[in-house]
C-alpha cells in the first residue's frame, strides 16, 4: 500500500503542538511521518508540509526570531527529503468589543477598556496548494491512501472529489487533546472529516509526545508558543 503525507503545518502547529507546548524544532516530523505510514510505503516526494512564511519587519525583533526558527525548520525538513509548500501570512487587525459576551467586562468596562485591538496573521491560499497537491498525485497515481493531517473543513469537497472521482482513500488524521485549565479550549477532531474520509485516527497527548525531541539550542530563542509565529 502506497501513501502520501500532507501535513498543513500552521493546523498541525496551533492544535497540537502549540497546545503541548512544543516547538516545531523540537518535533521528529520524519519518526512522526513513519508513525503515520504504518509500515506503509511513503512514495517518492510523498512527505509535504505546507505553511505560511515568517516574514522579518523593520524593528520587530520577535519576528526576526520566528523567521529564524522558521529557517531552522525548513533546513531540518529538507535533509529528510519533505516537500515544503509555503504561502504568504497576511497582516490582519482583529477588534474586540468589550461587552456582556466578555468574561469579567463590567470591571474592564469600569477601567475604561472598550475595546482590544490586536494583531494577527492568516495564511492564505494553504488549503488549495493542499488541495491541487492531492488532485495532481492522484491524477499521476502517486499514491493509494492519502494521509491528511489538517482539521480545515475547506478541504471536505477535494476529499469527496479524491475518493469519489479518482478512487483513493483519504485517511484523516484528528487530535483529541483536553484543555489543562480547565477553560473550555478542548482540541477535538473535526466532525465533517471524520464522516467524510475512509479511514480516520484521532491521536491524544501521548502520541505526540513521543516525538518530542530535547529542546533545540537556537541563537535566536522566545518563550515557546507566544503566538502564530512561534514555531
């Protein structure tokens, strides 16, 4: 049985690895690929990572760290032949409105807090490189099952297309990993794939910790998980 990897790294990042506290540096993405395959067969160019790239802006040091680290990743991923597909972040200003739908507003309200305005990053276009990449194989019959590592339900019509049109499976890999504090912020695997995939592995705390590796010296460090840059 021939596989094929795809790993949306910003998903994989933000629902297990930044929720455990690790590094994506500090992660074994080649144990973890032969963990997946199962003693099945990785075709030729069958590992992608597909992420959005760091970009370093004038003053921000903390973004010269996160492209940095990033760097690192990608240098480490190359040595052990994975396909990395990368597209832009976008800059994006989020607004929140402090009112009865925030926790403990009557005491911000009474310090003068209206709003919070923050910054954040989007990628764009991950979910169709992701999409074109599972065509474009199956079309050149690279692979018996797919392996997607993504919980983005933009990808629901390409898995029915995959599996209906071109007779492969796709194999769903979700994450079922419980909020320590207690606030409600539980990773769970997402329904509509689950029902929509032929095969499907929900993988908890102890599956990815397994593939944790001693923490990486780095010149340029932060704090782990501070945001959607930190990898």
């Amino acid at each position: 049985m021939r596989v094929q990897i795809f790993i949306d790294g910003g998903n994989f990042h933000h629902l297990a690895l930044m929720t455990l506290g690790i590094r994506a540096i500090e992660f074994d993405f080649d144990a973890f690929a032969g963990f997946l395959a199962d003693g099945r067969t990785i075709t030729e160019n069958g590992k992608r990572f597909y992420i959005g790239t760091v970009r370093e802006r004038m003053g921000d040091e903390r973004s010269k760290r996160a492209m940095a680290r990033q760097t690192q990743l990608f240098n480490i991923l190359k040595k052990t032949a994975w396909q990395i597909k990368t597209s832009k972040l976008r800059e994006r200003i989020e607004r929140v409105v402090i009112d009865s739908r925030v926790a403990d507003f009557q005491r911000m309200r009474g310090a003068g807090i209206t709003e919070v305005v923050y910054q954040t990053f989007r990628e764009k276009g991950i979910d169709v490189k992701i999409a074109t990449d599972l065509v474009a194989a199956a079309l050149d019959n690279k692979y018996d099952v797919a392996i997607l590592v993504s919980s983005d339900t933009d990808l629901v019509p390409m898995v029915d297309w995959i599996r209906f049109r071109f007779k492969k499976k796709v194999e769903y890999i979700g994450f079922s990993i419980p909020d320590k504090l207690g606030n409600g912020n539980d990773v769970k695997p997402t329904q509509s794939l689950i029902s929509r995939t032929d095969i499907q592995r929900v993988l908890v705390e102890s599956d990815i910790r397994k593939f944790q590796l001693p923490t990486q010296p780095t010149i340029l460090d932060l704090p782990t998980a501070m945001s959607r840059l930190d990898l």
